[in-house]
C-alpha cells in the first residue's frame, strides 16, 4: 500500500486505518502541496458494496464504472434493538466511571456512545445520509 502510495506524489507520512475500524484505508500526508489523502484498497467485489458513491479519477478497464453501474449505495443502519439491549447497562457504566472520578475515562466513553449511537441516530433523523441514500 505505501509503495502505491509513494508513485502518487511526494508522500511524507502514511499509515493504516485500524483505529477507525478500516485497515484498508492508508492515511497519508504528502508535499507540494501539503495534503491529505485517504487511499481506500478494495477488490472489484468489494467495491460492489458502499455506501455513497465515489468519484472516479482512473478506470483504465471501465470495471469500476460498472461496478457502480450495477450497484447502489446503502446506509449502514444502526441495529436499534442492539443499542436498546446495551443502553441503559452504558448509562450505568459511565455513571459508575464519574461516581469513582474517571472523568477521562467516562469522556471516551462518551465519544464512543457519540460515534456508535448518537451520531449515526441524529444522521437519519436530520437525513444527514450520503449522497444518494434515502431514509428508510
């Protein structure tokens, strides 16, 4: 990945997504201009499967505007039952966590009930979806 990486430009820094969940994504910084860039590393299959649709810059074969041809975008909907049977049982944790003085620790998990529960459930209901994509 760091040596596709290093033909696109001059790349100063990259490494893999694990920490937001997605090792296929190389996360680079390159110079001239100073710029981000996020590389996301998919088989054709793979690319079946998205849930906005991208913008092709290269597709020397036309297999990925097929690919799009031939698929849709789809949210990943939160599973709202999985979030009711944990709710209440988070609520205590972090209550537990600020009761004994763990505000760090309680200030992540609320960073985490921010990005599993409260963003993706304000996303749909202010129909804050990818493009393309409609609530359900």
């Amino acid at each position: 990945m760091l040596d596709y990486a290093n033909r696109l430009g001059q790349l100063l820094s990259g490494f893999t997504g694990e920490h937001v969940g997605e090792p296929r994504v190389l996360i680079c910084l390159y110079d001239n201009p100073l710029l981000h860039v996020d590389i996301k590393f998919l088989t054709l299959p793979e690319f079946h499967t998205r849930i906005e649709t991208p913008v092709i810059l290269f597709d020397k074969s036309g297999q990925l505007q097929h690919a799009l041809n031939n698929s849709a975008p789809t949210f990943p909907f939160p599973d709202y039952q999985w979030i009711e049977d944990r709710f209440w049982i988070w609520v205590h944790y972090a209550l537990l966590k600020i009761g004994r003085g763990e505000y760090l620790e309680a200030f992540d998990f609320f960073g985490y009930l921010r990005m599993v529960v409260f963003g993706p459930l304000l996303d749909i209901k202010n129909n804050n979806l990818p493009r393309g994509v409609r609530k359900g």
